[in-house]
C-alpha cells in the first residue's frame, strides 16, 4: 500500500514539474501608471521645443525622444517650405511633394545635442519614458557653432593646400564639399528656429567649396599610353576616368598625369582552351616625371576560338576588375 501511494505522489509530481515549466515566464516588475507629463506632454512654443520618448533603457529612450523632436521640427520646416515658391525646376504640385519630403527626411537627419531631460521613469521590465525640452535659440546657436566648426576645419586644411600634389588637393576639397553638404538643411532648421537669420553668408561659403572641387576637377588631365600589346587596355582605363570626370588629353602642366600601360603575354592551351596570360605594369608620373602611382596585375585570357580572341578578353576582364575594385586601386593612384 505504501508502495502504491508513493507511485501516485511520484505521478502527481512529475505532472506538476511540467506544468510550472511549461508556463512562460512572467513579469513581476508592478506596474506603474503613466505619468501625464507622458500621456499630456507640455506643448511646443515659440521659445522651447517638447518631446517624449519610451525605450527599453533611458538612453534609448532619450533618442527616441530626440528623434521625434527633429520630426516635430521637420513638419513644421515642411508646412513652411510648402508655403514658399523655391522649385526651381518647376512648379508642379509632385515636384513640390517629392522636394518637400526629401528636405522633410534630410532635416530629420540633423543631430540635437543641446536639450535638458526634464522626467524620466521607468514604467516596468526593459520601458523607460523621457520628457525632454531643448531651448530654440540654445539649439540655433549649437547649430551654428557646428557649422562654423565646419568651416574652421576646412580652412585649416586648406591652409597648406598649394604644396601639394592636384590629386591630393581634389582630395582635399572633396572631403570638404562632403563635410558641408548637410549644411543647406542646419540653415532651413535655424531659419525656422530664428526667422531674423540671414544665411546668405553660409549659403555661398557652400556654393565656394563646391566650386573650388569642381574647378579643379576639370582641370586634371590624364594621358593614356601603352606598349603594343597593352594598346586594347588603354580603353578601360581611360573609360573609367572619365566617368569620375576627368579629361583625357595630351597636355602639361601641374595637373597632369601620365599613365603608361606595358604588358608581356604568352601564349598557353589548357582543355581546349587558348590562354593569354599577361604581366601587366602601370605606371603613373606626374608633371615632374616622378612616379605617383601605380600597380602590376596579371590577368589570363582565355577562348575556344583562337588567339586573337583570347588576348581580347583580357580588356574585357580588365574592366571588370575595375568595376568591381575601382580605377583608384587598379591604377595605384587615390582618386576617391
């Protein structure tokens, strides 16, 4: 008998065990209400901006809630940017929606660093709330300063900017148009956070950097030249430097540059198969004759239908590495 009870105690058992383990596992954090600065948050003025946000942690949340700031900012800056005639490629109603809403995504873009965590509360497992507050004229002036850090840092690297090669100088100014290419949107966000600000001057320091790139862009040249062999290469080359927009030309000059393409092949068959295998050499000089670039590469060309057509092939795999690896590295010269 004392046998068959503990059976039965055994069975009872077993089946509770698996009960409680079947069960998902529950949240015994309290809950807690929500706070009506949350549900009811103070509304945005002319002088301060409000946003909340909710996140699994406090910092999370916190970004949230800057995010929804600059989304809050940005359909304002969109209502006011509707209202103004600004499409210069036209004035239709799509055109206006498609400018508006990319201007409306880019503001949104903009990084708030000044702002002032007004609450903040933790609701129950992994949800945290914000209430957070950025002063508009504070927020213009942080918008302005890192505009202005901008232009110093450009000035600081243009500085020195004649002694260097005119690759490295494009380089230079491409990094620069890059930096500011953000800027036109700070100026729409601070506009409306100020609407006495006149950003005229600004505008145009954008408008130079732009114009010194492209200036300088166009004035680069390369000339191609090859060996015999080689001479079916020249065409990728000079192909995908003109993509990137520069001439082609024999000239001189400080902006000028030299590629010189030799190649060796010989001749192989495999499997049916006639092989081209080539050593190729680039080289890259500049005005003074002093080599500034290059690489070596060895590229098999292969077909069923002769020579002629292998050797061919070679181009044509030549061009795919550039596509894939870019003219910068193919050619030992950083262009990018």
């Amino acid at each position: 008998m004392n046998k068959l009870l503990y059976i039965i105690v055994a069975i009872f058992s077993i089946f509770f065990l698996y009960a409680c383990s079947s069960q998902k596992s529950v949240d015994l954090t309290p809950k807690r209400d929500t706070p009506s600065w949350y549900t009811h948050p103070p509304k945005t003025t002319s002088q301060t901006l409000y946003a909340v946000g909710e996140g699994e942690n406090r910092e999370d949340a916190i970004a949230n809630a800057l995010s929804m700031m600059m989304s809050t900012l940005s359909v304002s800056i969109a209502s006011q940017f509707d209202s103004k005639v600004i499409i210069k490629e036209g004035l239709e109603n799509s055109n206006q929606s498609t400018v508006t809403n990319r201007v409306q995504s880019d503001v949104e873009k903009i990084r708030i660093s000044n702002y002032e965590l007004l609450e903040v509360k933790e609701l129950g497992f992994r949800k945290y709330i914000v209430l957070i507050k950025s002063d508009k004229r504070k927020l213009f002036d942080s918008l302005k300063n890192e505009i202005d850090q901008k232009f110093l840092f450009i000035d600081k690297e243009k500085e020195n900017i004649g002694s260097y090669s005119a690759i490295r100088q494009l380089s230079i100014l491409k990094e620069a148009k890059y930096s500011v290419e953000d800027v036109a949107n700070y100026l729409i966000v601070m506009n409306v956070l100020r609407s006495d600000f006149v950003a005229k001057e600004y505008s145009s320091r954008v408008k130079e950097v732009g114009d010194e790139y492209t200036k300088l862009l166009s004035s680069i040249t390369f000339s191609i030249s090859s060996n015999k062999v080689a001479k079916n290469l020249k065409a990728p080359i000079s192909s995908a430097l003109s993509t990137k927009k520069f001439k082609i030309k024999d000239s001189s000059g400080k902006k000028h540059f030299d590629i010189h393409i030799t190649s060796k092949i010989n001749r192989a068959s495999s499997y049916g198969f006639t092989l081209a295998r080539s050593a190729i050499t680039i080289t890259v000089k500049d005005y003074k004759g002093s080599t500034v670039g290059g690489n070596k590469l060895n590229i098999t060309g292969q077909s069923t239908q002769g020579y002629e057509i292998a050797k061919e092939s070679i181009s044509i795999k030549l061009n795919k590495m550039i596509k894939e690896e870019g003219i910068s590295r193919v050619i030992g010269l950083e262009l990018d």
